[in-house]
C-alpha cells in the first residue's frame, strides 16, 4: 500500500501518540477500486460504515490513528497484544455487517513492530515501510502478523484467536524474508489463498541488504510513468540509486505482471555480443542453436505480460537500444525499465532523470525533526544505525550531518560509505576528513561490485567509457567551482588537445552521460559537476600536470569576468547584476584562494578583491570582502602595483564607515591621482564625502560631492551623478534647505530609476525619509521608509536593510507605537550585527535605551552609556534622526534619575562588551 505523505486521520484521537517501539496496524479494502467503480453510492455508505467500524476499534484498544487514505487505516499502538486485540474486534464487527449492496466488503490487516521516528503526529522508518508490505501480500479477511510482532504477544492473545505459522515470505521491501503469521479468529474465515509475496510471483529480484531509504517520491513517479511509457529510462550519476529504486518500483509493481518482473543486469560484462544472452538468461529463454539470441526475445515475449528491468546500461548501450526498440515494436504486453548513466535514446522511451537525495539549503540551526524531512539525512541515518546501533540523530549532531550529506552532493552511495565510518570515527572527525573523501569512502560491502566498493571505483567505471577527448574536458572541468557558463567552459578549456569549437558537443555528451549537470531552467545555461566528481577531475588534472596550467587559466579568466562585471554594475539593473554575479561567486573564492592564500598571483588577487566590491557590498559579504580586500592588501606591493593597490582601497572604503571610511577613501583618492586616473579618483572623493560627513565635516563633505560630481558628469558616469546629487541632498537637509534637499533628491531618484537600478532607487527613498522626518512629517516618512526597505528586501544588503529597520525604528518611536519600534529595532540589530556594521549596531541600541527609558528601565541609562561609547570610538556624530531620539531619550531618562544616577550608569555601560549591552537591550 502507498504511504502517502501528508494525509490525515479524519476525527479525533482519544489517546496519546505512542513513540519509542511501536507495533503498526496497517489495513486497507480489498478490491476498492472496483467496487468504486460498479457502486459509487453504494460503496460511500459502505465506506462509511468501515470507518466507524475501525476507528472503533483501535481507540477501544488504545490506538493512535495517524493516516487514513482513502479507505486505508494506519494507526499505532503502546503494546503488541493491544494491536492484536483492536484487529480481532475488527474483523469480527466487519463480518456481522451486510455489505451485500457492494458485493461483500473484505478488509486485510498486517500488524508489525518496530521503532519508527516520529514528528508532526506521522511516523517513519523502515517498520512503517515493512507494516505497509506485509499487509500488501495478504486477502481480504485476513490479518497477518511479523515474526518480530508475534513474539512479543502469542501468550497473550484475545478469546478464539490463534496463530498460524505461514513460513517465510520476501516482502516487496526486497530485504531478508519475513516469518509471516495468520492470526485466526473463531468463527471466520481461516483458508486464504497463497500470499501475494515475491516468493510466489514470478520474478529473479535479488535479496538487498539494507532498506529503500529517502526515495520515496521517486518511487511513486517512477510507478506512475511505468503505467505510461513502454520504456522507461532512469538516469542519473553514478552512485545515484538507479538500481535500488528500479529493483523496489519492480517489487511494487509485481501484482500487474502475470508473467514477472525479471532483472538483466549488465554491469558484470563489457562485451556488448553478451547482451542478448543476459537478457535471454534472466528471461529463462533457452537459446536455440542456429538462432541470434537478439532475434528469438521478441518472439518469446509477444504473448508475456511482464516487466524487464534491464540494468546498467551505459556501456553497452547501443546493443541494449536495438532490443528494446525491437520489444517495444512487437511485445504489446511488455514494459521496460531501463537504468543508465545517459538515456537509450529511442522512440517510445520515456525518461526520468533521477536527482540526488534531497538535503536543506541551510543546515545552521537544524533540529533533528525537521533533518528527517529530507532524504539524504534519513538515509545516512538508517545506514549509521546498522553500523553503530548507538547512533542517533539529535538537535546538536543534525547541522553536521547535513553538511556531510551536502559535501557528499546527497549521493546514496556516497553517503551510505560515509556512514559506515560512524563505527570509527565521530561526526566532526568524519566531516573534517571529507577534504580526502577518495580514501575516506572505502570499504564497502563484501558482496558489492566492485565498482561499488569504494567513490573512486564507481566514477572509474564512469571515466573509462569516456573517449579521450571527453576526458581531458572532464578533468578540466574540474577546475571550475559550483559552476560556470559554456563560455567559461571555452575560455579556460580550449586549447590543449581540445578545439574551441568542441566544447558544447563534448559538454553535452558528459552531460548525456550524467558526468556533468546542466541547468537550463534560467536565461543562460549552467553547467556543474557533483562535488565527488569534481574531486576526481581535480585528481586527475593533478596526476596529468595539467593542474598548474588550468588554475591559470581559470584565475585569469574570473579576473577579467570580475573586472568587466565592475563595469557593468553602473549601468543597469543592481538586482539584475547581483544574480548573475553570485552564480560565478564560488569561482571567484577559488580564484582569490589560488591568487592570495597560495599566493601565486597577489596583483591578480588584488584586482579580484576590489573589482568584487559591489557583490561584498550588495551581496551581504561585506565581512567576506574586508577579508579579501585585507589579505591582499597584506601581501601587495603597493608602489609596485598603484592601481591596484588604489581600488583595494576604494573597496575598504564603501565596506567601511567614519574614521576608517575616511582614511580609506583618502588614501584610493591619493592612489588614484598619482597614476592619473580621473574617474577612479571622482569615485574615491566621493567616498571621502560620504566619510566626512558621517564625521559631522560638512562643509568638507560638501566640497567633497561638488569637485566629485564635475568630474563624473564629464566621464558620463550616470550612476554616480545620481548618487553625488542625492549625497548632496543631505547637505542642504543639514542645512535647513528642505526645499533644496527635495529638488536634489528628485533628480537623483529619477536618475537611478531611468537606470533601473534599485538598489539607489531605495537608497533615495530612504533619504526622502530622514527629509520628511526632519520636516516633522512622521507618517510620510514612515512610508517613505516602507518603500524603500520593501525594495531592500528582495536583495541581499545587509547594510541597508539594518538601516532602513532602524529609521522605521525611529519614527516608530516618535508615533509612540512601541511594539513596532521594538521588532524594528531587533531587525536593525540583527542585520547589523550580521556584517559587523558597528555603526547599526549603536544606533539599534540606542532604540532600545530610548524605549526602555519610556518604560522606566533605569537600566536603560547604562546601555546609553555604551552606544555613547560606541560613537566615541567610531569618530562619528549622530545623524539628525538620531540627535533627535537621543535628545528624547535623556529627557526620558532624567524624569526619574538624577544626573549623578545616570553619569554613574553610564560609566558601567560604557565597559560592556557588545554581547553585553545587546543582551540587555533585548530584555526591554
């Protein structure tokens, strides 16, 4: 039966959800659909009924009903024998029931015990897995037990009941057979016929060591295109679970095929003239003398209704083509399941690309119930489980196990040799070692293939079928980090035996092949390999000598892509620019990895860094950047490399802010002067305005933004004009000339959205925010606000965020509406304090000392203390918004302490730490 995710019991529970070890009553309608189909009216009244009946009997027998589907029941019980008990009752009030009406109404049961995760009021694991086979072999009217179920209650069984031994039976689980026993009850039915179970429809599935684990989805669609297509082709990476999932949709699917579900798997020869004879083998065709083999199976399966599964296929593919087609042409009654590491590529296939496991974008932070949502850590799990019975998923140990399934790109097979290590070494250990993940993902099953022992054994058997071309692109590939471009794929890889103008076809072809993902869904096609193989490219390139040469090429290639993307970034769409700029973000790392902490390439390094300022900016990496803008600043020779050394400033100066911004900006502008750049040093004095007047210097700063905007008027720089007139603005705003400061912001608000770009457009709003709050217009700045933080909002600039929350903050404070301030206050700290904006943070701060201050909290005074402190050490002077709260929040302060009091508690405030004073703000 399918557990469906996501159904629930209708009415109520009366008891507690069992945990722990559970026995699971399955049960479900023999024959429904039918019935649905010949008595619809009939059958809602009798369903009805069925229901009744159930749900009577499990809750008088203690029972938890967690899922019903359709008119399947799933429910848990505290004790076997209880379980037991509530099916005995069933089957019994079922049976005095006339369901005549819909030509009799037979229920089948399956009880099994078993430890079952549970959360949200649902379980999982392999027993709910198991219940749900073991109930799917049986007959209406029948109840069977697992061996493990009847142990634990065969002493203990209701009045009339019995126990019949039925042997052992394969469950459509495809793990070690069950013990199955029948349950009889006095007075019904006890003769079924044979159990439904794969030991007695014909079929060669082989016996799988451990449980089908975190592909449950998969499963269903793969069952639902099977009923469709003639042929159906999984295809996927290596090592990505094709033949588990063929092998389990071939179990589940055994009852429509009267004639079997049989395997032919290929993997074993090279040769493709053995092919037909696999195929014939595992059909059972005796091979007649004289007679091609590849002839004689589609004469011998036209009159079949069964299903091959013909497995592992890529190697000999074309072989394997020529007789599926030929099957599908003449055998009406046949259906195929293929797997493969590229898809066979003839008319009547259907295909179904099978992904890797699915695991969390973010594993800071995630708890053990919601890791068991996805199927990579499930899977891991289950695998730790039976290496290591002591093994449990906790709060504290999920975060790291889903980033080991991360690293492992959510490879089944990956991830099942990674959690065999739990046996000898801790999860930390383990995740640390996954930088040698080619050593560390060894020892695999006895009994496996070989090419399934160890990661390197199973992408060998990928790389050898490669033709020599494919693999000198597939090691260069290598090179690229979490993805990159056809161009890209062009400019860093031609040359070297392979020619520019064959990159797409051999990039498709390892495409084809599942060596390499294709992302086509955006405007331009991207291209990635899994982390596992990009491992082994990397190898490869090592042991080639090629590994020197490519890194190059890759460095000089991202240098350049950063450098025209710098340019780019004032001529349009910010939002636009920061998406594509963030998809080569994992290039650029690897780049400036290579060009300053290996220090191979600093000046090249340093290029990168600064040209990047714009994504560390609106990116929300402003941490990140100051990072690479300081390594390469440490390592640069600065007479030797003016320019550069100029725009690593330049950079530092829009990350930083007040003392630090000003001295950043002034020594880009000197830089930039002494190598005669005009442009670069405009921008550079721009910067130092905008540093000048955080310092209070306004008719410095004021200067600053005129000499700068002459010149970026002459250079045509569009973007920059608009930001200078807007910078402007607040000067006249400073100075009192609102009606100045409206015409300034006008101008530069129409320029950036003539540019399209968004993230001035809300930079402005923000500004015309500070005006109209100046003006005593609260509301209208409020909305201004609003504007600009719900354009914020869709990017990534922290910095900017923190403000527009703080401003909200402000004139929440001023419209008296507390609860606003205060959840606008802990989203400016949070953004704040998520780049180390220290300017934010104080401010942010000085919002809870204000609001606790209206609330009476002498504490308050202290944490005034040490935002007074903060803007002390920063050199910076309060903007009008926040003279304005801090004029509120003495006024506030002194209505009950003394000026003594508070000097006092400032003093104690100004020696906190910032984990201190944030710790006390959000006490208000």
């Amino acid at each position: 039966m399918p557990i469906e995710s996501g159904a629930k019991p209708r009415g109520k529970n009366r008891v507690a959800l069992p945990s722990g070890t559970v026995t699971f009553l399955f049960s479900d309608i023999e024959g429904s659909t039918q019935r649905w189909e010949t008595h619809r009216e009939a059958m809602k009244a009798a369903v009805a009924c069925h229901e009744q009946l159930m749900a009577t009997a499990i809750a008088e027998h203690g029972g938890y009903v967690f899922k019903i589907m359709g008119d399947a029941f799933c429910a848990s019980f505290s004790t076997a024998p209880d379980a037991i008990a509530a099916a005995c009752d069933a089957q019994l009030a079922l049976a005095k029931e006339d369901f005549s009406s819909v030509d009799g109404l037979r229920v089948r049961i399956g009880l099994h015990t078993g430890y079952a995760e549970e959360r949200n009021a649902d379980y999982f694991g392999p027993a709910v897995n198991r219940v749900a086979r073991l109930m799917s072999i049986g007959h209406g009217g029948q109840v069977l037990l697992s061996g493990v179920t009847r142990d634990l209650a065969h002493s203990d069984l209701p009045t009339g009941a019995s126990l019949i031994d039925l042997g052992s039976h394969r469950l459509k689980d495809l793990t070690e057979p069950e013990q199955v026993w029948q349950l009889t009850i006095a007075g019904l039915l006890a003769e079924f016929a044979p159990l439904q179970s794969l030991d007695t429809v014909p079929n060669n599935l082989p016996i799988q060591p451990t449980s089908f684990r975190g592909r449950e989805h998969d499963l269903e669609e793969v069952k639902s295109l099977l009923a469709q297509d003639k042929l159906l082709t999984l295809f996927g990476a290596g090592g990505v679970g094709k033949t588990r999932l063929a092998l389990q949709a071939g179990a589940d699917v055994l009852e429509h095929y009267p004639d079997g579900v049989w395997l032919a798997d290929f993997a074993p020869i090279t040769d493709p003239e053995l092919v037909s004879s696999v195929i014939a083998k595992a059909l059972g065709l005796t091979q007649v003398e004289g007679r091609r083999v590849d002839e004689s199976i589609p004469q011998w399966l036209k009159r079949k209704r069964l299903l091959l599964i013909l497995d592992n296929c890529e190697h000999v593919l074309e072989v394997v083509a020529s007789i599926a087609d030929a099957i599908i042409r003449s055998c009406l009654g046949v259906r195929m399941l293929a797997t493969s590491r590229q898809a066979l590529d003839i008319a009547g296939e259907g295909v179904y690309r099978l992904p890797s496991l699915a695991i969390p974008e973010n594993s800071a932070g995630l708890r053990s119930a919601e890791a068991l949502g996805y199927g990579a850590i499930v899977l891991f799990v289950d695998r730790a489980k039976a290496a290591d019975n002591r093994f449990a998923l906790t709060d504290d140990t999920a975060p790291v196990v889903a980033d080991i399934c991360r690293r492992l790109d959510g490879i089944p097979l990956a991830i099942e040799l990674a959690a065999a290590r739990v046996k000898v070494l801790s999860l930390p250990h383990l995740a640390q070692r996954l930088n040698d993940r080619f050593k560390l993902l060894t020892g695999g099953s006895r009994s496996a293939v070989p090419r399934q022992k160890t990661l390197s054994a199973l992408i060998d058997w990928s790389y050898d079928l490669l033709t020599s071309q494919e693999q000198i692109l597939f090691n260069c590939l290598g090179i690229f980090a979490g993805g990159f471009s056809l161009d890209a794929a062009t400019a860093v890889c031609a040359g070297e035996g392979i020619d520019e103008i064959n990159i797409l076809d051999l990039l498709s072809s390892l495409t084809n092949k599942s060596l390499v993902v294709a992302d086509t869904g955006g405007e331009k096609e991207r291209y990635r390999l899994l982390e596992s193989t990009r491992a082994y490219a990397l190898e490869k390139l090592a042991t080639t000598g090629e590994l020197a040469r490519l890194a190059r090429c890759h460095g000089e290639h991202f240098c350049g892509d950063a450098q025209a993307a710098d340019l780019r970034y004032r001529m349009g769409s910010t939002a636009a620019w920061l998406a594509s700029r963030e998809l080569e973000l994992d290039n650029y790392r690897a780049t400036l990895e290579w060009a300053l902490t290996d220090r191979h390439d600093v000046a090249l390094g340093g290029t990168v860094a600064g040209a990047l300022e714009q994504l560390w900016y609106q990116g929300g990496l402003t941490v990140e950047g100051r990072y690479w803008i300081g390594q390469a600043q440490a390592a640069l020779d600065e007479s030797a490399q003016p320019r550069v050394a100029a725009r690593l400033w330049r950079a530092l100066a829009l990350l930083s802010f007040g003392r630090r911004k000003h001295d950043c900006a002034e020594r880009a502008l000197l830089l930039h002067q002494s190598v005669g750049e005009v442009h670069g040093a405009a921008l550079a004095l721009l910067d130092l305005g905008i540093a000048l007047f955080q310092l209070g210097r306004l008719e410095e700063a004021g200067q600053a933004f005129a000499r700068a905007l002459l010149v970026l008027r002459e250079c045509e720089d569009k973007q920059a004009v608009a930001a200078c007139l807007n910078r402007q603005a607040s000067i006249h705003r400073y100075r009192g000339d609102i009606d100045g400061a409206r015409e300034l912001h006008a101008q530069a608000l129409e320029a950036f959205k003539a540019l399209g770009d968004e993230a001035g457009t809300a930079l402005v709003l923000g500004h015309l925010g500070e005006l109209e709050f100046a003006d005593g217009q609260v509301e209208q700045a409020l909305r201004l606000v609003a504007q600009a933080l719900e354009i914020d909002a869709r990017g990534k600039n922290a910095t900017r965020l923190a403000t527009d929350q703080n401003n909200t903050a402000a004139y929440c404070l001023a419209l008296r509406d507390t609860a606003g301030a205060r959840e606008a206050a802990r989203e400016g700290l949070r953004w704040s304090r998520q780049v180390q904006f220290a300017q934010g943070i104080a401010i942010a701060l000085q919002h809870f000392a204000e609001l606790g201050a209206l609330l009476g909290q002498v504490h308050s005074a202290a944490l005034t203390g040490y935002v007074d402190a903060q803007y002390k050490e920063l050199g910076l002077e309060r903007e009008l918004t926040e003279k304005w709260g801090y004029e509120k929040l003495m006024a506030a302060l002194r209505a009950y302490l003394s000026e003594a009091e508070i000097e006092k508690l400032a003093a104690d405030g100004a020696g906190w730490s910032e984990d201190q004073a944030v710790e006390e703000a959000l006490k208000v």
